[in-house]
C-alpha cells in the first residue's frame, strides 16, 4: 500500500476504480448474455401493478425548499466548526467569543423561522 | 503524475460543463451538475487542500445540488419539455461573459506570473489559525450572509398562505 499524501488518496482511487469495474461489469455481463424481448408494458412505470395515471412531475410545496436551505445554512456552521474545534484550545476564549457570535446570528434566523411558524408541517 | 491526473480531471469537469449548459433534461443537467463539483473536489485534492475538498463533497455536492433540485422541483416546468426557455439567450451569454472577463481579469492581474510550491498538505489547523485570528470580520459576515438567506426563504414561503 502506497504512503504519503498522494499514495493514500491512490489507494482511494484504486477502489473507487474497483467499484465502478465490478459494477460496469455485472451489468455489462447481464447485458450481453441475457435473452431481450421487447414489449411497451415493460417501460411502464411499476405502480403495485396498476397501470399509472398522469406523469411523473409534480410541484412541491415551498416547504421543501425551505428545509433544503436551512440544511444547507447549518451544513455551512458545521464546516466552520471543523477548523474551530481543531484550533480552539490554541487561541482560546477569542476563538469561542467568534464562534458563540456567529452561532448566535444564526440561531437568530431559526428563531425567526419558529416565530413564523414555517417549521410546523401543516 | 499530477499533471497527467489534473489533465484528465479537467478534461472530464470541462465535458460535464458542455453536457450541463447543452442537455435538455433540467434532472440530468444537475447529475452533470453534480461531476463538475465532484471533478472540482478532486482537484481541490491534488492541489493538497483537503479540507476544502471534502467541504466541497459537504456543502456543494451534499447541500447545494439538494437545494437545487427542490427548486427545480418547484417550479411547474415538465422534465424534458423546452416550453421553460425564457427566449433571453443574447442576454444570458453577454451578461456570463462580463462575468468571466471580469473574474479572469482579476485572477490575471492578481497572480501574473506567480508560482505556487505545493509542499506540504494545508491542514485543517493553518486554515482555523487563519479564519479564527486574522479573517475574523469576514467569518462574521458569512453568518450575516446565512442569515439574509434564511430570512429572504421564510419570507418567500410565508407569502404563499
């Protein structure tokens, strides 16, 4: 096994590339020795076996997207806790007084997402 | 080896683009989406910047294509119906030139002819130095940023009741 930087990330790579053969090659296997027989029922969406009724598309209600950005603005804090968590017991209070206000700001928003009543699910 | 490996990377995230911009799937062009971002994390990676690489995987691939999809799933348009072009191609192709001239006159002017010696890899611990003693303002505004977001969301979802 290679070592080092790039030899471990060469490792990763390798099983990556694994991953991807082994399934090319099942599926391309299943491909080339299984029987075809084409009938339009078998590109019928499966529906417990009921034929489907109007397409595939529909639109979602804004709640989704409004839990889909609150992921992403915690997701956001938590990556900045990474680095913080490694350097905290080096600079100390200054580090946590920077954290608590950034945390603080944005639990400003959640508070005013509760206050709005967009986090109950009607 | 790097280069070879960059070359390739660059190659497969420049193909994913044209894919992306030219398909007419508004789904798959977030799956193309989606390689151009993971193409990006691996080249975060060999530049030895691992911690951005695997925010990259996080935030963008993790959160960012999410987000995304929910809004492509709001609006009414059908997949793979070319009814939702909004017929402002002159427009949308001056305004992402002014961008990209902009953008590269700057990375031009800021880095001519400056080379960077990747010696050892950037770890997470330089990178909080940084953030936690001397971008301490800019840190502070990225939670300000968040916030206007969140706030500009709620506002949007409350006005539909």
């Amino acid at each position: 096994m290679p070592k080092g930087y790039f030899g471990e990330y060469l490792t990763l790579a390798f099983f990556a590339g694994m991953m991807l053969l082994l399934v090319a090659g099942t599926l391309g296997l299943n491909k080339l020795v299984s029987p075809k027989v084409h009938r339009d029922e078998k590109y019928l969406t499966y529906e417990c076996g009921v034929d489907p009724v109007g397409g595939g598309w529909s639109q979602t209600q804004i709640r989704y997207y409004l839990f889909g950005l609150l992921f992403v603005v915690f997701d956001v804090e938590a990556v900045f806790l990474f680095p913080w968590a490694v350097v905290f017991d080096k600079l100390g209070t200054a580090a946590f007084v920077e954290m608590v206000i950034f945390i603080g700001i944005l639990a400003l928003g959640l508070a005013y997402a509760w206050r709005k009543k967009v986090l109950e699910w009607l | 080896m790097q280069q070879v490996v960059f070359g390739i990377v660059a190659a497969l995230i420049v193909f994913a683009a044209v894919r992306l911009v030219t398909t007419r799937n508004l789904v798959h062009g977030a799956l193309y989406l989606l390689a151009v971002l993971a193409g990006a994390a691996i080249l975060f990676l060999l530049f030895l910047a691992e911690f951005v690489a695997w925010v990259q995987v996080l935030v963008y691939i993790g959160a960012v294509v999410v987000l995304l999809l929910f809004g492509l799933m709001l609006t009414r348009a059908p997949i793979g119906n070319m009814a939702l072009d909004s017929q402002t191609r002159p427009l949308a192709a001056v305004v992402s030139l002014a961008i990209f001239g902009i953008t590269s006159t700057i990375v031009w002017k800021t880095f001519k002819g400056q080379t960077v010696h990747f010696s050892k890899p950037n770890t997470v611990d330089t990178l909080g130095r940084a953030i936690f003693s001397q971008y301490v303002l800019p840190f502070e505004i990225v939670s300000v940023v968040l916030l206007a977001a969140l706030v500009g969301a709620v506002v949007l979802a409350r006005k539909e009741e």
